[in-house]
C-alpha cells in the first residue's frame, strides 16, 4: 500500500487503543493499518447516513484526530445523539463485514483525519496474511459482542426502571379515589 512508515505506526498504535482493537499485536496493527487509506473530512461532512443504501458503504473507519457525532433517529423522526467519537475509536465495523445499510448517521463534529479499511483490503488482508486476517476479525466480533452485551445490560436496567416506576403509578392509583366515584348517602 502507499501508507508512509510513520503513518502506518500511528495507525497502529491507534488500533491498539481500547476504543479500537485493543486485543491484536503491534506487528498485526501494523500489517493492518499498511491497508487503510487515509482521508480528510471538515466539520459537518456526513460521514454516512442512516438506512441508506449505498453500493460503497463496505468500510470501517479509525479517527485518527477530530470528532465524529453518532446520531440516531427516534419515533417522530427526530434525531438522538448516540454517541461522540473521538481519536482512536472505530465508526462502522458492521458494514465492514457485511455490507448493510449504516445503522447510524456519523457526521464530521470537527476537522476530522480518518483511516479507512474497506471490505476488498480486507479481502486482500484475507488472501496475503490469512493469520492476521483471523486474528483482525476475531478482534471486530469481540467489539461488536461487547457491544451487544452493552446494549443488553442498559434494556435490562431500562426494563427494570420501568417495571419501577409501573409499581409506583399502581401504588399510588390505589391511594386516590377515582375523581368520578360518589359518595353513597346512608
């Protein structure tokens, strides 16, 4: 690839980061980050849009400076931020693997510099250093899975705060007269 050697190192050192693929070796980040293309992106550049089919959406990015908000739509289509993301984390490792639309919007906070894997350097990382391919995607399943634990642990304390607060509006249904009862004369 045409990535200088000190590029390369800083890549590295960037995937190695616990934000990013903490679990490779510096030997393996290195051969990794020697695939990546590096890009540029001003503030408010969409980075990739949510639920958009795009023929080129195979592709993670690293942010290798800057910030990168990660946003959301709700019900009633108003947007929720997600996320802020900064030096050494990783945007997009889903649709590195399989190609699907971006969960997300991701829009350029700052002057943003990005390193990019795409699928085909991944297919190449694949066919030329089949060891390191391995260990690089057993290092995004092990992200994404921490991912989803994540996400699993904050429904449960969702689902208990809202069990909470059902068992108060009960309690406190039971306490007040209903407003259209009467009181019955003897």
């Amino acid at each position: 690839m045409n990535t200088s050697h000190s590029l390369v190192e800083k890549i590295a050192l960037l995937l190695l980061t616990p934000d990013a693929l903490v679990t490779l070796s510096l030997e393996d980040a290195k051969t990794v980050a020697g695939y990546m293309t590096v890009s540029q992106l001003e503030p408010q550049t969409v980075v990739f849009q949510a639920n958009q089919a795009d023929a080129a959406s195979d592709y993670m990015l690293l942010v290798l400076e800057g910030e990168i908000l990660i946003e959301t739509l709700s019900s009633g289509d108003s947007a929720v931020v997600v996320n802020v993301l900064g030096r050494g984390h990783l945007v997009g490792e889903m649709s590195l693997l399989d190609g699907t639309p971006r969960s997300a919007t991701c829009t350029a906070q700052t002057d943003v510099e990005v390193a990019r894997l795409t699928r085909n350097h991944l297919e190449k990382i694949i066919e030329e250093h089949p060891v390191i391919a391995a260990r690089l995607l057993m290092a995004i399943a092990k992200r994404l899975a921490d991912r989803v634990r994540l996400g699993n642990h904050k429904l449960l304390m969702l689902s208990q705060v809202n069990e909470a607060m059902r068992g108060e509006m009960n309690v406190k249904s039971r306490k007040r007269p209903h407003r259209f009862t009467t009181p019955v004369a003897v």
